[in-house]
C-alpha cells in the first residue's frame, strides 16, 4: 500500500474585572463618607489608520489583472474568467480579495460546516502589497500566497491537466461491452505511464489503485463507475482538494500522524518523512469523522467502552438489559442520565487494548479494535467517527520510544490486563483530513470517492464565492 504524503483552537479567556479595576465598598448609612480619592483614567487608545490602498504602475497593474484572469488555475472557479479587470483601487480590492482566498481559502469560515473543525489561521493582505508594490516584487509576493507543500502543488498540475482534458471534450462513457481498443483509450487519458503491447489488464489494475479499488484487472461494475466519472467532477474535487490545503498552517509539525478519512489510511511522519502506514476504518456516511487538528497526549491501554448515549439508544438498549448483561455490558447509574453502558476492558471490547486519546469537541479517537475482517477490505468507512487501527501496538511503540519505561513495554502492559493510562513523553500531533483527490510520486491524479459529499458542497460554495467577489470587483470599477 502506498503511503500517501499530505500535505487546535486555542480559545484564551480573559478575566473580567470592574471598570478601570475599581474596588466596590458598601457605604453604611450615617458613616462618615471616606476622603475622595482622585482617579486617573488611562488615555484613550486612538486607532492605528488602515494603510491607504497601494498606487499601482501600469506594468504593475497590468501584471495583477493577468493574475486576476488566472484564478481557474488555482481552483478559485471551474471557469475561466477573462473579463475585463478592474483598474485603480478597485483593481487593488480585487487582488486583496484574491490573496485572501488563496492564502486561507475562500470559503468563508462562517460557511464550514461543524465537523471542518480546521480553521485557518488569519491574515491581511495589504501589508505585504503595500511592500510588494514599493519594492516593484509582485511576482514573488503571488507565488508566496499559496501552500508550498507538494501535495498542493501536485493539485495545481492535476487541474491544469483534467481542464485541458475537459476543453478538449472529456472521456466517452464505457459499458461492459466496450471494445477493448475503446477502454485503452479511454485509461490513456489519465494514465501516461502505460508500455507499448502491455496487457489490458495491468492498465486496468492501474486505474483500480488510482480510485482505492480492488485491482482484479477486471472492468467490473464499481471500476466502470470510476471511470464514468465526468472530468467537470474530478476538476470540483481537485479544487476542492486544493481549499483544505489552504487552510492548513504553512508549516506542519514535522512529527506528527496524519489520518486520510476519505481512503481510510493512516500515516506517520518523522523529520517531515512519511514512516509508517495502515489501513484504518474511519466514520460511515451517516457517521462522519470529522476534520480536525489536535494533539494525542496519552495513551489508555486495556480501555474500558463507556458507550455514547446516541449509540446506546440505537442499538444497544433495543437489545434489553438481560440481552445486554449476558454479553458483558454493565449498565452504571449516573446522577446524570440516570443509567449508561459500559463495555469493560478486555479481548472482546469495542476499543480493543489500546486507545489514543487527543482534546476534541467530537468525543472521537484513535483505537483499537478486536473486529479485523474490515482491514482486508477496499471499503474501509464502518466506524461510529472515530478511527480503529490496523496496527496499534506499532503506533504506540513509536509514540513512546524516547521514554525508558515504556519504550518496547507496550505488550507487556496490555498482558496485565489492567486499564491505565501512559501519558507520552511528547504530545504528538494529530491531523483527521480529508482527501480525495492526490498525486502519485510521478504526478498521476488518484481518486477517492466523495462519502460524505463534502467535495461537492465545497465545490459549490468557493465557486458561489468567487462569483460573489467577481459581482463585486465589476460594481466598483472606477
């Protein structure tokens, strides 16, 4: 399996206190009034002026509205727009627009739905415009807008690729009983890398890997789906493939775990490296796992199950109590909801023996499972939102390699039998990401299904934004 090189709210809470820190006494009535005592009230904070809007060349400004007609080249719409651009300030306003949207995407943060739990960080253009202007360098300001990492700039050449190919009419729609010439033709538009006389069906397998599928050679149904995807869908997903890109930090932790949710794989990465990867089972379409950025920082081994009330009232207190004690559910009393379920620690539990535990606001983590079949399979999205592991022991073995005394110990903590929980030596960082659209190492576009749709509700939205931008951009021409 290849590994697939990708590419925390911090919420501070001031403490409030009385007007200019003034101490409130209680005034007894007939008591002798205190002396006044003189107050000096800090000056006032005078806002700091925005900067004035830069003043452009002509070379500048014809460089910019050149810019601004490329931005189907960075997957801001699926059209190309060469209208006429703007000129003077509102030329300016509409490149501020546009550098905002490339560096932190354009969607609107206000827009993501609860579970794009990744927020990008901040930023003002104009700063460095201003700079970039002053300095005549706006070429190198534009290239610094966009994510540097390999895999966003992958994305950019697999967009320029399928709209070419969608300006040059796209692919013919196969069936079972298309001529073996028609699918060879069909495969070579995405696929270069195919040999003079190779047989059929190792181009065919070669497809199958791109899309995550069983790579049996043969054109079954799940294949010809794939490839009767119109290229205008691939071209949304790439785009938005490039947006979540967009709203990751321009530097990631170089060690961390990173989890695909659409391909179900997860990766470790050492010195910025990719180490290690497994197959995973992430959240079922009705079950999403969540998008999301946190630090795991201990690991439980032996973990008991205290089962989420949602799930208890859907599949498990339909059983009935008897039908649930005999399968080694205990049912505890809570002050709170009056009763819960809880799986105990053991070979049969839900967590397995292991569990990855990380801050969220979804209740989701890494873990265990005794349930195995799923990791053999190509269809890998089952879980409740969180993630089960096809090696656990190994990722916990690696978390904790630099502590003496739990390096190489994992095993033998499990064998106690005894729930506890090991705090790492260094928080590891977690990033839950959903990708559906990557570069192989020789630049071939792969392809995952869309399970939760996601790919084209962000489509919809970064093209009604640039539509947005665009309307307004043409209303403030001078």
């Amino acid at each position: 399996m290849s590994n697939i090189a990708l590419a925390g709210l911090t919420l501070a809470l001031l403490p409030l206190t009385s007007p200019a820190g003034a101490e409130l006494k209680l005034q007894l009535p007939g008591a002798t009034p205190p002396p006044a005592v003189s107050t000096t009230l800090p000056p006032p904070v005078v806002p700091t002026a925005p900067l004035p809007l830069p003043k452009l060349s002509a070379s500048q400004a014809k460089f910019l509205a050149n810019w601004l007609a490329e931005a189907s080249d960075q997957g801001l719409t699926a059209t190309s727009t060469k209208d006429v651009a703007p000129s003077g300030d509102a030329l300016v306003r509409a490149v501020l627009d546009r550098a905002m949207a490339l560096y932190r995407g354009r969607v609107d943060t206000a827009d993501f739905l609860e579970v794009w739990a990744i927020r990008p960080a901040a930023y003002d253009p104009l700063p460095g415009l201003t700079q970039a202007v002053a300095a005549d360098r706006l070429p190198q300001w534009v290239a610094g807008l966009t994510p540097r990492y390999a895999g966003y700039v992958a994305l950019e050449a697999g967009l320029a690729n399928y709209e070419a190919i969608r300006d040059a009419g796209g692919w013919p729609q196969l069936s079972a009983s298309s001529d073996p010439s028609a699918v060879r033709a069909r495969l070579a538009i995405e696929d270069k890398t195919g040999k003079p006389g190779e047989p059929l069906v190792e181009a065919v397998q070669r497809a199958q890997r791109r899309y995550g599928l069983n790579p049996t050679g043969q054109l079954d149904a799940r294949t010809l789906a794939a490839l009767n995807v119109p290229v205008r869908e691939r071209i949304a997903a790439i785009m938005a493939n490039m947006e979540r890109w967009r709203w990751l930090p321009r530097s990631l932790p170089v060690n961390r775990v990173q989890v695909n949710i659409a391909a179900a794989v997860l990766t470790v990465f050492e010195g910025d490296a990719p180490v290690k990867s497994m197959r995973a089972v992430t959240g079922s379409p009705s079950n999403a796992t969540p998008m999301l950025v946190s630090n795991i920082h201990s690991i439980v081994v032996n973990p008991p199950w205290n089962v989420p009330a949602s799930i208890a009232k859907r599949e498990l207190w339909p059983k009935g109590r008897k039908t649930l004690i005999r399968q080694g559910y205990k049912i505890v009393g809570t002050p709170e909801t009056g009763e819960r379920i809880v799986q105990p620690a053991g070979p049969n539990s839900a967590l397995g023996r292991l569990k990855f535990d990380f801050n969220n606001p979804f209740a989701v983590y890494l873990h265990d499972t005794p349930a195995r079949a799923k990791f053999s399979s190509y269809d890998r999205l089952a879980s409740h939102g969180c993630v089960r592991l096809e090696k656990p022991i190994p990722l916990a073995e690696l978390m904790v390699q630099n502590d003496p005394a739990l390096a190489g110990q994992i095993q033998t903590l499990i064998d106690t039998g005894k729930t506890q929980r090991e705090q790492l030596p260094q928080q590891v960082a977690v990033y839950l990401l959903y990708w559906t659209a990557f570069a192989s190492a020789n630049g071939t576009m792969n392809f995952r299904a869309d399970p939760y749709g996601w790919d084209k509700l962000l489509a919809e939205k970064i093209e009604a934004s640039s539509r947005r931008a665009a309307t307004i951009a043409i209303a403030s021409k001078d």
